[in-house]
C-alpha cells in the first residue's frame, strides 16, 4: 500500500519502479506535493512504530519474521531522513545539474517506451502536464527563496542552460515518437523556456556564489547517502591516502606500458592515440557495450554469482540527453522492461577509448548494478515491493558497483595493463571524489595548505588526478558541488563493502556464498546490512 501510495503521489517514481497505471500523469513539484509525500511519510512512520510496539509486547513471534524486522528498521531510517530533509525546506530548494525536479521531468520519457498508439498517447499525456509541473516547480523555488534558501548560482546557471537546451529547436523532446510540432511538444518546450527566463530574472540574483554547504547539512547528506554515520575527517584523511597509493601504482604501471621516464599521462594519452583501444562513433559503442555486458553475464553466471534468468538480459543504449554521464535504469517489477545501461555521450564526442571504459561496463553491469538490482528484484518471496523497488541506499548501490569493479580486477579481468590503467583512473577519480566533496563542502584547507578548497581549487585537483574530457570534467565538478554527499559515498560504500566482506570471509564465508546472501537484502543501509549478515 505504501509504495502505490507513493506511485500515486509521484507518477515519475512509478514508471521508474516499472508499476503501470500512471503512465500519462506527472507530479507538479509544488509545495503542495512535496508536503503530501511528507505526509503520507509520516503516517508510514506511525505504522513503523505501531510495528514496534506489537513485536515488543507480543510473546508470540510468528507473526513477524527477521524480513519484517529488517524492513521496519531501513523503512525508519529512510523515511525519517527523508521527512528531516523536508521539514528543513530541502526539497522545496532542490536544483541541480544531475537530480532536480527538471532532470526528472526530461529523463522519465527516457523510461517510457513509445512504439503503440496506446504508448505514444501516455507520452503524449505526460508532455501535456509538463508545463504545470514547471510552474508548481517554480512556486516551490520561489517559497524556499522567501525562507533564504537558494541554490548555489553555479547550480541555478546550469539548469538554465538545460532548461535553454530542452526548449530549443531538436531538443531530446522532439524526439519522442509523436507528431512533427504536436501543439504538446511545443507547449513542453515553451514551457522550458519560461523556467530558464524565470530562474535567470527570479532566482538568480538571490542565489549564493558559496558553493560549500557545511558541516551541519553535509552531515545529514552523507546520512542519506552513506546509509551509515561517517568520521568525514577520518574520511578525508583516507582519501588523501588512497590517491597516493593509486598514483604510486599507477606510475608503475606506466613504466611497464611504455618504458623507463614516461608519467601516468603521457601513458594515458599514449592509450588514447592506440587504435587497439578506439571505438568510432556511438553505434559501434553500443555494440562494444552490449558483447562486453553480456560476455561478464556468461563468465560469472554459477561461478561466484547466482544469476536468475531474468537478469541475464540487459539492454545497452545512448542517453539523447548528452550530458557526459554514465548510468543504469533498472527493469520493471516483472521484467518486461529490461534493465538498461546507457551512455548519455555529449553532442561533439565520436571517438571512444575501451581501454578507459571497461571498468564502467562492469560497474553498471554485471557483477555491479545489474546483477544487484536484477537480483534484489527477482526475490519476491522475502522482499516486499518497497524493498525490492524503491529503497535505495548509495552507499550500498554505488558502493558495491565500485566493489564489483575491483572484483573484476582481482578475477583476472585486467591482465591487459591498459585496461588495468583505466580501472586505477576510475579508482582514482572516486578517491579524488572523496577529498573534493568533503574538502569543499566543509571548508577544509586544501592539500597543499595554500587556502581552504573552493571550486576553482577542485577543478584543478580534479583535473590532476583523472584523465576525463573537459566537457565531462566540468559536469562532474558541478554535480559535487550541487549534490553534496552523493559523490562521496561510493569510495566510501566500497570501503564499508571490502571491510564486510573480510568480515564476512573471515567468519567462514566464500565469496559466492557471501555475494548471494549480501545481496539478498536488497539495497538497505550499510549499518543495517552489516548487523544482519555478520555473527
């Protein structure tokens, strides 16, 4: 009941958790909205406790089983930081480059397939609410900035640009299987337009040049994210640590590709210019991902993984949205939609580097985010909908993808030292994630001691320490800066990962028994994962 309640709260949610029957409606993001699903919070959490108090006062246990148990607790976990986040206006200021109301309203359509009628009438639908979801959007930036809460103008500048981009002529709206100039597409993007004009004329002069957030709202971010209270200055100092280590490796490396004298970029660059490792244009792209994606499901299927059925498929696409990131939508509920892997590839780039790119693969893929939703979702006697669908932990999610990378790694999948090079450069990057997110966002003095970080500092740092495009760096940059907390918790979850693993292997565990049970409990916080798995 609670998840329908919420699909039906937020339609958006629905076509993401593949639940039918809401198709061709959109939330309006107004404050309204957002105090709904605070509400309906709130009841879920009375329930929570309602729960609690049966299980303490009751003698007889039947009734409840370790999965109840295990839900109430992630469900008070979840749902009352949620309901903090909001009781702080978080969510009436909510605007970034990467997870926004306007990121949601462009990448459902992403999710809704349009090859009938029936199917291209509920885009159509959908299109036609577009405009009303941006004016409630608006009515709850402008609330927010009434209470003094603005995003930062780097962010505000962003969405501008991507609102400016979903209004213009060939926008990724016009390309949704309907009718050259429907009266909807138009309107849609009209309606894009006005945003970008509002928020420049409304929004923007009363938006911080601060980008940092403090200490204070980090600390409940990294909540969120992490699914486990964090030492941040314990955390930062290990980053820092991490990034030697990997530089040290990674020097090595390069004097083992290319000889005595050469340094980690002139090896990488040397990759770059090798044709073993070059793909030309996204078709060909597409199908490098799709044999790489399915050829990791054959090797480890009855190996160190069991792999239902279902998750054996999964699907290799282009984001038309372009924005440099890399990404996975999981399937519906039954399967019908398949889980996707997609490379939102920037409008100029053509040639791709495999050498770079093939941790990626794995970490969207299989054994990462795949095989960990795929089979959270196939595990319908013990999981509810709720667990298997909609909770998501980063730290959890995004940690053990990172753990699955370096699986991969020590499964033999990187003999080859330039993908082992580009493995590093991916390892690298969450390591430098770590420093830059907590560096900045609590005003920490910078490495060198020369000042405290700020963006123009962590570009630079971000730029030493990978071996990323311009137009990716800089998007990347700004998603640390808009979503404080997120980038953080991968490194973070892949050390929580390895530590519980170790634990676990310790205890008497082998790994594939030990990857079939961690995974067995969905997508939960790492805290709670951690006392049910470990003796």
């Amino acid at each position: 009941m609670f998840v329908h309640d919420l699909a039906a709260l937020s339609p958006t949610s629905a076509t993401d958790w593949g639940i039918p029957g809401y198709e061709g409606e959109l939330q309006d993001f107004s404050p309204d909205y957002w105090n709904a699903l605070a509400e309906r919070n709130r009841d879920m959490v009375a329930d929570v406790d309602a729960f609690d108090d049966g299980t303490d006062d009751n003698d007889d246990d039947e009734d409840f089983d370790d999965v109840d148990r295990v839900t109430a607790e992630a469900l008070r976990d979840r749902v009352c930081l949620d309901l903090s986040l909001h009781h702080q206006g978080e969510t009436l200021r909510m605007l970034n480059n990467i997870d926004s109301p306007v990121q949601t309203i462009r990448d459902t359509f992403l999710m809704m397939p349009g090859e009938s009628d029936e199917e291209r009438e509920n885009i159509r639908e959908r299109l036609s609410r577009v405009p009303d979801a941006l004016h409630g959007y608006c009515e709850s930036l402008a609330l927010a900035a009434s209470q003094g809460r603005v995003a930062a103008a780097r962010q505000v500048d962003e969405v501008i640009s991507q609102c400016e981009d979903l209004g213009d002529t060939g926008s990724v709206l016009e390309n949704l299987g309907l009718e050259e100039n429907d009266p909807v597409v138009l309107e849609a993007q009209s309606a894009f337009q006005r945003v970008a004009g509002w928020l420049g004329e409304q929004l923007a002069p009363h938006a911080p040049h601060e980008d940092a957030v403090g200490r204070e709202r980090y600390e409940q971010f990294s909540h969120l994210f992490v699914g486990e209270f964090v030492d941040l200055d314990e955390a930062y100092l290990w980053s820092l640590d991490q990034l030697r280590a990997i530089d040290a490796e990674q020097q090595e490396l390069a004097v083992q590709l290319y000889g005595a004298g050469t340094t980690v970029r002139e090896s990488m660059k040397k990759l770059n210019a090798d044709e073993r490792y070059i793909i030309h244009g996204r078709d060909a792209l597409v199908e490098w991902m799709q044999t790489t994606a399915d050829r990791a499901v054959s090797d480890l299927a009855g190996t160190y993984f069991t792999i239902p059925e279902p998750v054996r498929t999964i699907e290799c696409r282009i984001d038309p949205a372009g924005t440099g990131g890399i990404f996975y939508t999981p399937p519906s509920d039954d399967f019908s939609r398949p889980g996707r892997m997609w490379w939102s590839v920037p409008k100029s780039q053509e040639i791709f580097h495999t050498w770079q790119e093939l941790t990626t693969v794995f970490h969207e893929g299989v054994p990462g985010h795949h095989l960990q939703i795929g089979q959270t979702m196939t595990n319908t006697e013990e999981l509810n909908l709720w667990r298997r669908a909609v909770c998501w932990n980063s730290g959890h999610g995004e940690g053990w993808a990172l753990y699955a990378e370096t699986l991969m790694k020590e499964l033999g999948y990187h003999e080859d030292p330039g993908t082992r090079m580009g493995y590093l450069d991916a390892q690298r990057l969450r390591a430098a994630r770590v420093a830059i997110d907590i560096g900045l966002h609590l005003g920490k003095k910078n490495p060198e001691g020369t000042g405290p970080w700020d963006a123009s500092y962590a570009r630079s740092f971000l730029r030493e320490n990978t071996f990323m495009a311009e137009a990716n760096l800089t998007f990347e940059l700004t998603r640390y800066l808009g979503w404080p907390g997120q980038a953080a918790s991968y490194a973070i979850g892949q050390r929580l990962w390895k530590d519980l693993r170790d634990d676990a292997v310790s205890q008497g565990m082998d790994l594939a028994e030990f990857h079939s049970r961690a995974l067995s409990y969905g997508s939960i916080p790492m805290a709670i994962l951690r006392d049910q798995l470990l003796d």
